[in-house]
C-alpha cells in the first residue's frame, strides 16, 4: 500500500524498514453486530483541532527506534466536517476550500466503504479545512475527521489508531492521532515494530496563561511528494550526539518547565530544540530554518527581542512563538509591528494550548446512544 504522511520533517522510508501490514477488511456482518441500531443515526459532525510539531528526537534511529516527536495541539485552527446518510453518495466542499483536499476526503471516504463493505451513499460536506502542507497536520486530521464519523454513524468501534492504519497515516509521528484523540503537549516514542502508530509516552497541559502566536504564509507550502524525498537526500546522517542533546532537552526541560509553569525553563528547551533541528533540515529548506522567509524575520526578531520559545512546525511555513501570557504576547506583537518585522502577507493568529481532542457531535438527537 502506498504510504502517505504530512508529519513535522517528513524523512523518506528505506526501503529496508518494514511497512505496515494492510489492515483487515471489515466485513458488513461485522459491522452489523457492532451496533445493529446505528441505522437510526442521520448523521455525525466532527471538528478535528490543528497542531505543532516541535519537533522529532531521534530520525536516524541511534539505538534502533526512529523518531519520536513532541507535539502541541492548538486551538482556534481546525477541519470540520458532516457525514450524513444521503440517497446518493456525494462529497462537497465550502466555498474557497482547496479541490485536491476535497478530493482526498472523497478518497478517504471510499476506502473505509470499502474496507468495511458499508456501501450505503453518503453525503460528507467539508466546512472547513486546516491549510494543507502548513505544518499543522492537516492530513491526520482531515483522514481521522472522516474514519471517525463513519465509524460513529455506523456503530463501529474503530480507536483513532485504527483508522489512521486504515487511511495510511501516522507512519512516523503518532502526536497527530494523540492529539485527535485528547489534545495536549504531546510525545511519542516513535513507530511500534510491527506498524502500528506511536504510542504516547508523556501528556501534559500547557499553564493556561501561557499562548501561542502562529504566523502563517499563505504563500507558501512546505515540502512534500517528490521535492521533499529529493531535498531530504542531500541530508547527511542524523549524529547520534545530537539525538541524545534533543532528549536531554525534551526530557529535562520541556517537559519539566511545561509541568511546573516554569516558562523560562521550557522556553530554554524548546528554542535550544528548534534551533539544533532548524540547522539539520535547512540545506532542505534554502539554507534556512524557516521555510518561509516572512516567519522566519518575524521570528527572529521575537528570539531576539522578547520572553518566548519560537520555531517552525513540521516542514512550515507555520511558526510558532510560545509566550508566557496574553498580554505579553499583544505587548510583543505590537513591538514587532512597530520595528517593521510583520511583513505584509503574513497571517497571525493568538491562540492557546488545546488540552482536549477532537470534538464529536452526533446529528439527530433521539439517535445519540446508538451512535455515542
């Protein structure tokens, strides 16, 4: 099966690592004794929250196991969705939303059918979509927004580690299906051996004072397909030395300062990690850390200028500057806007950490216990 992935610094898989088995299909008996009074569920709307990849641990797999990431999920950023039961089967997009993401939430939709034998027309209308190849998950999200609602419109017990293996998706970073499911700063140990995704290894709330300043060129895309595999091969080895100084900084300060509210201690890390990570992937990138140049000024400046931990998510444009309150962040961005370091086209948003996952509501209310 082909494999596809939108994870943060998206390395290509040798050929000598084993590929995840195909899942088994799953037959409509089975689904019929899942939950047989599902049929009276019309519809499921789901709204699947963006998010950060901070970054990877280890890509060159050291001491056998490869990457291992750290993730945050964020709010005000999202896919959302409705899956109804329909005479015909159609898949429809809002105004302004991309063609080609409409058409891999089509292709996800008839791989479940057929993976499950439920062939009964549906309608799945996309509201809204996470920007595509922006480094904050879209992908993830939108195949788990659609293998969730059809599993919850036809009663079928499916984890979201499940239909991720179904629609080929978190093969090297498993914060996207954690973060679906409860949200947080998220890590994860790498791929299992036998292809299943991720497991998490720590979940912790950010402070709710803290925030997040994401700046997004449109302009832009990060690397994908056949331009990342061809960029990534110009990358030397991964140094064992620097694997172990991102655990140490993971372990030791992030994680720590993020437990503790310790905003000076887990900014310490996260920059220190952004940074050692930034000049690894750059030849990959033009030479920079930042795939756009617009983020990367801005976020210079912020390191340089204010209290904050910044970086690019995944292949970017997306960055990030994570700051200690709300007020500090109006108080840097207003300084920032003053020194001429907010170029025109990008797009700044002031969110938080978002501590739960996906939200899941069930359409037609007297069905909610046969689809919850």
């Amino acid at each position: 099966m082909a494999a596809a992935w939108n994870g943060a610094c998206n390395l290509p898989e040798p050929d000598s690592e084993p590929r995840p088995a195909a899942p088994a299909a799953m037959t409509p008996a089975a689904a019929a004794v899942a939950a047989p009074a599902a049929e009276f569920c019309e519809g499921v709307r789901v709204s699947a929250p963006g998010r950060l990849h901070l970054g990877f641990l280890d890509p060159g797999a050291s001491l056998g196991r490869r990457f291992g990431s750290l993730g945050l999920v964020v709010e005000g950023l999202e896919t959302r969705l409705e899956l109804t039961r329909a005479a015909r089967q159609a898949v429809t997009g809002a105004p302004g939303l991309d063609p080609a993401e409409i058409d891999r939430a089509a292709a996800h939709l008839a791989a479940l059918q057929a993976a499950t034998g439920l062939a009964r027309p549906l309608h799945l209308a996309l509201s809204r979509l996470l920007p595509a190849h922006a480094g904050l998950g879209s992908g993830t999200q939108l195949a788990l927004a659609v293998g969730t609602a059809f599993a919850r419109l036809h009663g079928l017990a499916l984890p979201a580690a499940q239909v991720a293996q179904m629609l080929h998706r978190g093969l090297r970073s498993g914060v996207g299906i954690a973060g679906f499911e409860r949200g947080g700063l998220l890590l994860d140990g790498g791929p299992q051996g036998d292809g299943r995704p991720a497991a998490v290894t720590s979940r912790l709330e950010l402070p709710a004072r803290w925030r997040v300043l994401l700046a997004l060129d449109p302009a832009r895309r990060g690397l994908s397909g056949a331009q990342e595999k061809q960029a990534l091969a110009t990358l030397p080895p991964f140094p064992r030395g620097l694997a172990a100084e991102l655990c140490h900084r993971v372990v030791m300060q992030i994680l720590p300062g993020a437990a503790a509210g310790d905003f000076k201690l887990f900014a310490e890390g996260l920059n220190r990690m952004q940074a050692l990570l930034g000049a690894y992937f750059a030849p990959a990138q033009g030479g920079r850390a930042y795939t756009s140049p617009l983020v990367d000024g801005l976020m210079t400046w912020i390191a340089a200028h204010g209290d904050a931990a910044v970086g690019q998510s995944s292949w970017g444009p997306a960055g990030f500057a994570v700051v200690p309150s709300a007020e500090a962040a109006l108080a840097l961005l207003q300084a920032a806007r003053a020194a001429g370091a907010v170029a025109p086209g990008l797009q700044l948003q002031l969110v938080q950490a978002r501590n739960r996952g996906a939200d899941v509501e069930i359409l037609a209310a007297p069905a909610a216990a046969a689809c919850a």
